[in-house]
C-alpha cells in the first residue's frame, strides 16, 4: 500500500504540472514562502486551504495523515491549521508551510521509511515545528529537502546510500545543513544561485544515469545550468542538454549533450521521450517513439528533434499510473487544443480514428488548461468553462472495477468529445486513488476517482467516488455531477 501511495505523489505532480520525476516533489525559487495549490488530492486524503489561510482535510487517515489528532477518515473536511502558504502531502506524510516560513509535519514517522524530521520516530497525529525560516520543502519518497531563506539546504531521513548529501550513510532523524546557495532541488540533483548543478547519493555506471559512483557529499557535475527540464536540462543560454555519463565521454567526467537551442520549456515521460518549445513557440519532439507518441505520423525512432507544430503555448505529456495509454496535449497560443497518443473511451478529447493517433488532431477550441489520468479528461476554458471528456463507468477496464461518476456529467456514459460541466472555474484538481483488490483479474486494483473544481466567488465542488466516504461529501453517495462542498476557499 505505501508503495503505491508513493506512485500517487508522482502522479499528482504529473496531473497537476505536467511533469515527471520521482518523489513528491516540486521546482521552488524565491527568498519567502509561496503560496501554494489551493486543493492538493491524492483521491485519497485531500487538503484544502481558505482564503483566511486556514488548513482542513478529509479523506483516508489510517496513519494520521490529515493531521486532526486521529486516525479516523474523515467525510467532511475538518480544521488542521492556520496560517498556511502550502500544504505538501506524499503518502501517508503531509507537511505544511506557513506564512511566516515555519514548517510543520504530521502522519507516519516510522524511523525506516518515513521521516518527518522532528527528532523521533513516533507516528504524529497533529502538526509538530520541524524548523523555522523555510522557503520550500520537497519530499521523496524515504527522505525530505528543504530550503530556507538563506538558501541553505537542509535534508533528513534516510540516508543508506548517501541521499543527504550530508557527508555520512546514517539517517537522520532531525534536519541537518547540506549546502548553501541553492535555488532549486530535485532528487538526487541541485541547482545553485550561481547556476551550477550539483549530484548526491550513490549511483553505479550500469544504474540509471552513472553519473558518479559514489556522492556522499554534493558533487559538481556543470555549470550554466538555468533550470530542470524533464529528465533533461535548460542552461542559462537556452540550450536544452543532457548529462552524459563520465563512463561514456572518455574524458572522466560528465559532459554535456546539447540537444537543441532557443528553448523555452521542455517535458519528458518515463520511457524516455521529450517534448520542448523554442522562444518561437515550436513544438519539436526526440525519442524511441516505440508507441508514435512523437506526434510526427510514425513509430520511427527520433534520436533527433523533430518539428511538431508551430504556435504552441504550452504541452503536457504522460502516461497512465500503470505505464499504458500514453498521450500528449497542446495547447496553442489562440487556444486550440490538440491530443494525440492512445486514446482511452475517449480521453483524447475527441472521436479518434486510429490506435495510436500519431499525429495532432484539433479536439477544442478556448483552451487555458487540461488536467488528465489518461483515462478521463478536462479541460478549462479561457471563459472559465469546464468541459471533460473520456472514461465515465461505462464498461469495465481490464483488471479495474467499473469506475462510476469520473466526468461530473450527470451520467456514467462514457463521453468521446468534451461535453460542459459547469461555470465560472478558475482550477480544477483531480486525483486517482490506487488500492489493491482482491487479486482478481476484474479487481486487481481498486481505483478511485475524485475531481474538485474552485469557481471565482472560492467555492468548492466535488464529483466522483464516494462508497468509501472520501469525496468530503459528508455522505457515501456517489457524485454523477458537482456537489458544493465549502465556501471561502483561496482563489490564487
């Protein structure tokens, strides 16, 4: 079960950004903290914050998770704290930053695999001051990061393999200092003020990248280095590059590999493939391309960029939490959306001709935004329409259960165009909770699908599962469409 919650950050970070990497973390830059995602859901435990800065959650609490002093679910929301910037939840740990730069932790701390930081290995049922002046926290999956207004970062948990970066092998119950003059952190990899790039942990030559061998301190692996792109880079002169190995350059150190030039931003999934904008608003594509997920009519390999499309604002690409039904979506900057990938009951948004689509095809026009698990899709219109299209329950997908209620649309239809859902939105937050079924092959796993949309006035609506009682609902009726749930909550 903790395994696959940890597989759940991932994939809210994916729903929400549009990006993929392990952990539960997050890219954050500043000197003070920031205020966060107004809804972060899981579809299991979910946490909202008010425009007063207040803190409630309800859903699943087997591990005190929600922070209310039990471990009770909660089929309401009820009040955990005030004065919050963000809340940062993965599996059965949720932390929370306040205003003032304090951060707080509660939920599991079992000294093996969770970590919150205060000192002990005692599970906490309610917030406890990890430290004080933070600006970000990123968690992954065993140990967390944190950086404060100096910049310095700080890391604790465990630490076998080097992970901290702190100079030792020993887990750390309590944050200690790596570095300073950090902007930003992802997993194993930091970027400094000064735009170098930096390695911890412990990689050998046939894992992963090969980076190092071994970086129980942090190690400079380049400079020039602007920002995380993906599993790729930017540099400060816009080139998108990778970091080649030090086993393969010959010189015995790592190298850069530019990829192309003039770009703006950059995605990759997890089987490899990349998808950037130029300054020009291009969209090009590199990668095997085994499933035609490139976008250029072919499932031919791509070691080069291809061209895409002209006139792009912004691309999202990914693929399900069980790594089928990949899919890709652009939004162009006059609003026209186009899908293409492996279509699921119509998630592409549109009545699709073949299987793969390997070419974009126009699915809507007025698009500002589209949130997707590659099963069901929706997508927010510049006029703060809501629209979703895909799977709704209708039929059973092989090894889940029939899954009800997805699209908010009154029904359990699948739909194959977006159809309208409501008005006045201005976000929209969708998680999936994966749970083991009983090992048939109709229920290996139990998915459960929960969407929440925040309309301009700061209410709340909710749709989808709900036999469980998790949707906030206060009742287990499933959702067909949008039930309010509460007022007043932080419209960003």
């Amino acid at each position: 079960m903790n395994g696959i919650r940890n597989k759940l950050c991932l994939l809210l970070a994916a729903l929400l950004l549009g990006l993929v990497f392990t952990g539960c973390a997050r890219e954050d830059k500043g000197s003070a903290p920031k205020l966060g995602a107004s809804v972060v859901t899981d579809g299991s435990s979910t946490f909202v914050i008010k425009a007063d800065n207040s803190l409630w959650a309800f859903g699943r609490n087997g591990s005190g998770q929600l922070g209310d002093g039990t471990l009770n679910d909660r089929t309401s929301p009820v009040h955990i704290l005030d004065s919050v910037a963000e809340a940062v939840p993965c599996g059965d740990m949720t932390y929370a930053l306040k205003t003032d730069g304090a951060l707080y932790a509660w939920g599991r701390n079992d000294g093996a695999a969770h970590f919150l930081g205060d000192g002990t290995t005692e599970n906490r049922l309610s917030p406890v001051r990890i430290m004080e002046d933070v600006v970000s926290v990123h968690p992954f999956s065993s140990y967390t990061f944190a950086i404060n207004a100096k910049g310095e970062l700080w890391g604790w948990g465990y630490n076998a393999n080097g992970e901290l970066g702190d100079g030792s092998v020993t887990d750390r119950l309590s944050p200690v200092r790596i570095t300073d003059g950090v902007r930003s952190v992802r997993e194993r990899l930091i970027i400094k003020n000064d735009d170098s790039l930096w390695y911890i942990g412990t990689y050998s030559p046939d894992q992963e990248s090969g980076l190092v061998d071994r970086a129980p301190k942090p190690v400079k692996l380049a400079e020039g280095v602007a920002s995380f792109a993906g599993d790729y880079f930017l540099t400060t002169e816009n080139y998108l590059v990778r970091i080649e190995p030090a086993a393969s350059t010959g010189t015995g150190a790592p190298a850069f590999s530019r990829l192309a030039d003039n770009v703006r931003t950059a995605i990759s999934i997890p089987t490899g493939e990349c998808f950037f904008i130029k300054n020009d608003d291009s969209l090009w594509a590199f990668g095997d391309n085994t499933n035609g997920i490139i976008g250029d009519g072919s499932f031919t390999a791509r070691p080069e960029p291809v061209h895409i499309m002209d006139g792009v604002a912004s691309v999202i690409a990914d693929q399900r939490w069980d790594y089928s039904c990949q899919y890709v979506f652009a939004i162009k900057k006059n609003g026209e959306l186009y899908s293409w990938g492996e279509d699921c009951c119509g998630s592409l948004g549109r009545v699709t001709t073949e299987w793969p689509e390997t070419l974009p095809v126009l699915a809507a026009t007025g698009a500002a935004e589209v949130v997707t698990d590659g099963w069901s899709t929706f997508l927010l219109k510049k006029d703060g329409t809501l629209h979703a299209s895909g799977y709704n329950g209708d039929g059973l997908l092989i090894g889940h259960p029939t899954e009800r209620a997805r699209l908010g649309d009154g029904s359990t239809e699948n739909r194959h165009e977006f159809v309208k859902i409501m008005e006045s939105v201005v976000a929209v937050y969708h998680g999936l909770a994966i749970e083991p079924g009983d090992g048939n092959i109709n229920d290996t796993f139990l998915d459960y699908s929960r969407t929440f949309a925040l309309t301009a006035d700061g209410s709340l609506f909710a749709w989808g599962s709900n036999a469980d009682g998790l949707l906030g609902t206060g009742d287990t009726e499933t959702a067909l469409s949008p039930v309010k749930l509460m007022d007043g909550v932080r419209v960003k």
